[in-house]
C-alpha cells in the first residue's frame, strides 16, 4: 500500500502484548510489549526465534511471533526500494 503523501511505502509499528499482565498494569502507564517495523510486506524484529543466530530478523507480516496483536502504527513513510 503506497503512501498517499510523497508516493511512497508505508512503515508501520506493529506492537504485541507479551503478558496477560498488561490488562492490570496499563493503567499505570506502562506493560510488557514485544514490537516489530512491518514495511514492503514483510515484518522485522530482533530476537526472539529459534534460529542460532541473534540480531534483525524478517519474516512474513503477522508470522513473527504467536503473541496477541495489541496495535499496528502508521510510523511514516520510506521512498526506499525493496529488495
């Protein structure tokens, strides 16, 4: 979906809740989230998988982890290509 503003990509955050906690504790400011950049079709996030290596990591949007979705953000826009 390109952005309507400069004809570019969007970017968007994607945050996740990591615990059943963040209902109790939201309402004083703060939780446990788990967050990912969802841009060109694909989802990056660091850690958190179970490969041998650690760093950024892709994958397919909605595939990076098994937690519940709490929110996706229009962050901006990226004139960069995908490659």
């Amino acid at each position: 979906m390109a952005g309507l503003e400069n004809g570019g990509e969007c970017v968007f955050l994607r945050v996740y809740d990591i615990s059943c906690l963040n209902k109790g504790i939201e309402i004083f400011g703060f939780g446990f989230y788990h967050t990912s950049v969802q841009v060109y079709d694909k989802e990056y996030y660091y850690g958190g998988h179970e490969g041998e290596w650690t760093g950024i990591v892709p994958s397919l949007v909605g595939k990076s982890t098994s937690l519940k979705l709490k929110a996706t953000i229009l962050a901006g826009y990226t004139l960069f290509t995908s490659w």
